[in-house]
C-alpha cells in the first residue's frame, strides 16, 4: 500500500490531474501521465466546452479502459491551481479507498418521478454489491446533470427520496458562456438532455456541503404571471418583470446583464431555509429568464450580500471542525459566483483560497444539494484524511 498512498496523494485516496493542452489527444495524454493507471474505482472528469466532447470522452475511456469514466462539460473549471478556463480536470478515485456504481439517466425530456426512484434503488444495491464487506464505509451521491434542460428539480426529488438519506450534491453542466449545449460523460459516450447518479463508498471521513454568500432583505416580489414550462417569470407584483426586478433591488440606471444578475440573486424561502434563484438572462419582451424552476404565486426575496471570501472561509473552518484535516475538496460553483467575484475584483482571491484548500470540480449552471436544485452556491462534498 505504500506505493499506491503515495501515487493518491497520501492520505486522501483521490489524485487530481490537469491539462489546458491544446488538442485532446494532447490533453489525454498529460492526463494520463498524472493519474495512476490501475486500481482506480472511478475517473471523473470536467471538461472545459473548448474540448470536443465526445472526441475527448472516447478518447480518455480507450486510455484507462478497465476503469470507467464518467463527467460534464464545464462554465469554468475549479483545478488544483485554482480558478481556470479552457482546461480539463480529472480525479481518480483509489480502489483501497472507494467503491463506487454509476448510472446514466437519458432522455430527460420523458423523465419520470418512478424512473428517478427506480434508479436510486437499483444503484444503492449495486454499490452494496460491489462493495467489499470489510471495506463497507459510508456512501455520498453525486448527481451532474444536463445544465439546460430544465428537468433538474424533477431529477433531483425523485433520486433523492430513494437514496435512503444517502447524501447527495451535484453541479448542473456547462458551457461556458454560450448557454447552447451542455454534455454528460458515460460509458465512453457524451449525452446530452440527460443526468448521471454516481454512488461512492469510502471509509474516510467525509461531509457534504452548501455555502453561500446572501441573506434575506425586506423586500419581496410575487411571481404574477410566468411560463413555468420555459422558466419565464413575464411579471412581478403585476409589473413588467425586468421592470420591477430592478426597482426592488435598486439597479434601475444600470443595464441588466449577468453581471447584475451576479450581484442581486433573489431568494426563495423553502422548509425555514432560504436558496438562491438565480436570473438567466433578460428577454427581449422584459422578461426575466430564470435557471431555477418558478411557479405563479412564489414569493421572491430580494438578496443582500455577505463577504464572498469571508463566507466561503467560514465554510471551509467549520468542515475542518467536523472531519479535521480535509484532503480535498470536490466543489461545484455556480458561475454567477465567478462572474460577482469578477465584478468585484475578488477572482483572484477566490482562486488562491480554493488553491490553498485544494478544491477541485467546475462552475456550473446551477448545484444539486439534497432534494433542491438551486443556484447561486458552492456545494460539494470534503473528503478527510484516512487515520494515520
């Protein structure tokens, strides 16, 4: 075993791996000379849409085929050496440390609350099964789905109540800025308009988590008329959207773009707890286009901002409470949360703190926690160190 801790990284059981090569046999290929080549539980990669996916994919499964990959296209990637764009991202997961199952859900389009319920008990069974009794830890899920199809909150609900309280986070994927096309990686194929549920089992010490930085204010806003199918919101308090939006939080001489989406998320309060909904994009017509699920009659709460940095270290101070010493970090960041810190000259201290707590993942176009898909966060899962 002391060859295989130290080609994991010590004691964490993940090694991390990037590339920003130019072409994708290039980039496989830098991969491959990172990560260990066997006793691998599973590879996930992130993949920046610069990439060809399905070229990359097919690629990087002949590469390590005896061990499968899964993973997403990205809004940015979160890599070792922090905060990056037009580069992949891989972790591979050491078979002394992890079991893990994985399940592709496709053709979202005609997903079904039973075929989400069906899936999570097939795979908690199949991880059992593949699971060596010795080893038998604990498990936590992760989800990453098809950032544009507006199936997240279905998708999420249904995986969720048949995990058994098996905690579950996830990133929805991306594709950069352009909002056309998102991919999830699987069995040697790119995937679009479809999710994974990926099981893992470990018995290192491990905690999932939700930051954020926004609380409540006094002012509200009630969705009046809306395309709930197309995540349209047409007025609010029976004013034009766009409208209204920027007089409740007091943008009105500023013209709407993601950058005041970035700054002034609004809030929905569900179970005593409030998460972010984030805005999209301004329609043509002064609607507001959101990346969240919206209903006529939900009540908006406009945001005020807490520290970004000064949050997120928060977070990361009390993980360490929790599990001690965390080993990594496996973090999905909305990309309205890159695009605030930008705006306000805090990228560069976000990329150091996450470099300096070894956070890897990508920026996404929305994060799964629980049963909830919302926006605007940083979830993920910590992973300890394995007791010496």
């Amino acid at each position: 075993m002391g060859q295989t801790d130290f080609r994991f990284g010590g004691a964490s059981g993940v090694a991390v791996a990037k590339s920003k090569a130019a072409s994708v046999d290039e980039a496989v290929a830098e991969l491959a000379a990172q990560l260990p080549s066997d006793e691998l539980a599973l590879i996930l990669v992130f993949l920046s849409p610069s990439y060809d996916p399905h070229q990359f994919i097919a690629e990087i499964t002949r590469q390590f085929d005896e061990t499968q990959v899964c993973g997403c296209t990205t809004a940015g990637e979160l890599a070792p050496d922090g905060w990056d764009e037009n580069s992949v991202v891989a972790l591979a997961f050491s078979r002394a440390d992890f079991s893990a199952a994985v399940r592709p859900i496709l053709n979202l389009d005609g997903f079904r609350v039973e075929d989400g319920r069906r899936i999570g008990g097939e795979l908690r069974h199949e991880l059992l099964r593949v699971t060596p009794q010795v080893d038998r830890g604990n498990p936590f899920g992760l989800v990453l789905i098809d950032g544009l199809c507006r199936r997240e909150e279905a998708v999420m609900s249904a995986i969720y109540a048949s995990l058994d309280d098996i905690p579950v986070v996830g990133g929805s994927a991306g594709d950069g800025m352009r909002f056309e096309k998102t991919w999830v990686f699987c069995d040697g194929k790119a995937h679009t308009n479809a999710a994974l549920l990926i099981l893992l089992n470990t018995s290192l010490p491990f905690r999932v988590f939700k930051c954020d930085n926004f609380e409540p204010s006094p002012q509200k806003m009630v969705v009046t008329e809306a395309d709930i199918e197309n995540r349209t919101v047409r007025e609010l308090n029976a004013e034009p959207a766009a409208q209204e939006y920027s007089r409740m939080v007091g943008i009105l001489d500023a013209k709407l773009d993601p950058f005041s989406f970035a700054s002034h998320p609004v809030l929905v309060r569900v179970g005593g707890a409030y998460y972010a909904r984030s805005i999209q994009r301004v329609e043509p017509d002064g609607s507001l286009h959101f990346f969240c699920a919206i209903d006529e009659g939900m009540v908006l709460t406009a945001a005020t901002s807490r520290s970004l940095v000064g949050s997120t270290c928060d977070t990361f101070t009390e993980i360490r409470d929790q599990i001690g010493e965390v080993s990594l970090y496996i973090g999905f960041e909305c990309l309205l949360r890159r695009l605030d810190a930008e705006q306000h000259q805090l990228a560069r201290d976000m990329s150091d703190l996450y470099r300096q707590n070894r956070v890897v993942g990508f920026h996404t176009y929305g994060e799964q926690f629980g049963s909830m898909h919302v926006n605007q966060t940083f979830t993920g899962v910590a992973i300890g160190r394995r007791p010496s």
